[in-house]
C-alpha cells in the first residue's frame, strides 16, 4: 500500500539577513546594517517569474531588527508589504522572522495563510552557550509567541533544533511544551524536528547532529504531541536516504516547504524533486504537495486570502498542484 509524504512548493524571501541576535550555529545572519534590504520592485520581479510555475507558497523568512531600534517600524512594514504583494500576485504567504509583538502578529494574520517560529530549546542554559548572544532566543518569549498565535487564531508552525547543546531531557520538555499550548488552542499544524547541520558560516565548532538518533527522537516526540500535529523533516538535512525513510517509518508525515535554496542551512541543497519522488516511491511513499495552511484551519484564515485560497484548494483537488 502506498503511503503519503507531504511538502510545500515554496519560494523564500528575504527581507533582510541583518541580524541583531548571534547565535553561534547561525548560517543565514550578518550583522546589522551590513545587508541591502529588499525592494517590492525585486521582489516583485522575482514573482513574477513565479507565477506560472506550481509555487503556491511564499515563505518570508528575516533576520531580525531590534524591537527597539528606530528601524523596527520600516522592517516590519516591509514584511507586510512583501505579504500583500505575494498575495495580489496569487501566491499564500507564510511569516517566519522571529518573535513578533501582539500588534504585529494582528497585522499579519490579514495578509497570511500561516505563520512561524521555532521554539529550538526551552532550557535556559543555552542562554550561557550558544544563545549568549542572543535576546530574542529567551525561551519564555518563544513561549509567549505560541500563546499569542492561539489567541489570534493563526495556523501555526514551531519546532525544535537538535544539537545545539540540549539533552534529551530538553527535547522532551520542549515537545511537551509545544503539546501543553496545542491543547489549549489547537493551533499548531506541524511541528519540525530540525538536527543542526554544520555550515560554512557559523563561528561555533559545534558538530552536526547524529542523524541516526532521528527515528527515535521521532517515535518519542510522536508520543508526546497530539495526533492532530504533522511532523515535519528537512529532506535536505537529512543525508542518508536509509534514514529519511526511517524518520518516515518513525512518524514524520512532512517534508516542509521545498525551496531552490534553503537559505537556513544553504550549505545543503535539496535533492531534486525528481529524485525525491523516485527514492521515496521506491520505499512505497508518494510525494504529495500541499497548501502552507492544513485544510482543517482553512475557516482561520482571514477574508483577504479567501479568493487565492480556494483557487488553490481547487488546483489541489484536481491535481494540478504539481512540481516540475
């Protein structure tokens, strides 16, 4: 019987890869006032080439500016900008650009089918290692934006980061704390188990993540979160084809939005969607895509989206949502 693997086809803007924040294992930040930010006029360019191909999301993922910083407002009103133009262009975006404010997460949740942020780790001593330099990295801030996002009712993504200093413990702790704000709003489509992968920008000389221990953490954190969550993997992250499928065999059910580049970690490219679907199918899995929102959220999403939804639930249904 042939089993179903979903992913995202997905496009990634950058506003900007400033950064105020310096965690030690970061591969995408440099530091502030050391980036051009992006034009509409770019990014508007860059749709354009989009829209007719089978990219249905639009994933804005930013280093950070300052909440103090006199630049914050022009910041955040260029990633509101972005969402709007995506979405006249027919595209469904999705925010990830680290703790937001209430007012903030208010305002995007017009123009988004979703939103993110991962949570990492809630222990507090990463705050001495690798989050030193980190403020927006507090643990009870990530906390807070989960709680925030059930309030608004934002379909939302969160996920933890492996190899970075925690120990099982932690990743236990974690998960449960993701469960704990789930059962309270029932807002948290996916959740990523995400192993940190060395990159060629990062000032640490942390070691990748044992990805063979992937399958387990899998199996536990399928026994944690509710049945209602998809767990999601990062093809890319994940080099060895035996233990891809195992994470599948585990409990993973999603390989997340599949971007040209992963700017994250964009010392690892993905395979092509070729060769995904031909090693999966192999194994007895189908590579399906989807929408960035869960269709159980779809009543969520505000009135703006509507329209481009249905025309993408539409295509999805008669499979014409479909990868080159």
């Amino acid at each position: 019987m042939t089993r179903e693997i979903t992913y995202s086809p997905a496009y990634t803007l950058v506003p900007t890869y400033e950064c105020f924040n310096h965690c030690t294992y970061c591969n995408f930040r440099v530091d502030p006032h050391q980036d051009y930010w992006l034009t509409i006029r770019k990014a508007q360019s860059i749709l354009q080439k989009l829209q007719h191909q089978s990219v249905c999301e639009i994933l804005i993922l930013s280093g950070e500016v300052h909440p103090n910083s006199p630049r914050r407002g022009s910041w955040f009103q260029l990633i509101d900008d972005l969402c709007q133009l995506a979405l006249s262009m027919g595209f469904l975006p999705h925010t990830n650009v680290g703790p937001l404010s209430f007012s903030e997460m208010e305002t995007l949740k017009t123009f988004n089918a979703s939103m993110g942020l991962m949570l990492e780790q809630t222990t507090p001593n990463l705050l001495r290692t690798v989050h030193r330099h980190a403020p927006s990295k507090m643990p009870q801030l990530r906390l807070e934006q989960l709680e925030w996002a059930g309030q608004l009712k934002i379909p939302f993504t969160t996920g933890i980061l492996l190899g970075i200093g925690e120990n099982d413990r932690d990743s236990w702790k974690t998960l449960e704390a993701i469960a704990h704000s789930h059962q309270k709003w029932h807002h948290i489509q996916e959740v990523i188990i995400q192993p940190h992968s060395p990159g060629s920008q990062q000032t640490s000389l942390i070691s990748a993540f044992n990805i063979n221990k992937l399958p387990e953490i899998i199996a536990k954190a399928r026994g944690i979160l509710p049945d209602s969550i998809t767990l999601q993997i990062p093809p890319n992250l994940i080099t060895d084809p035996n233990c891809l499928i195992d994470c599948l065999e585990a409990g993973a059910r999603d390989l997340g939005g599949i971007s040209p580049k992963d700017e994250v970690n964009p010392d690892y490219p993905h395979l092509s969607h070729q060769g995904l679907v031909n090693l999966l199918n192999s194994q007895g899995w189908k590579l399906v895509p989807r929408l960035p929102v869960y269709s159980h959220y779809y009543s969520w999403v505000a009135s703006p989206l509507q329209k481009v939804l249905d025309s993408w639930n539409h295509r999805l249904q008669c499979n014409l949502l479909l990868s080159p």
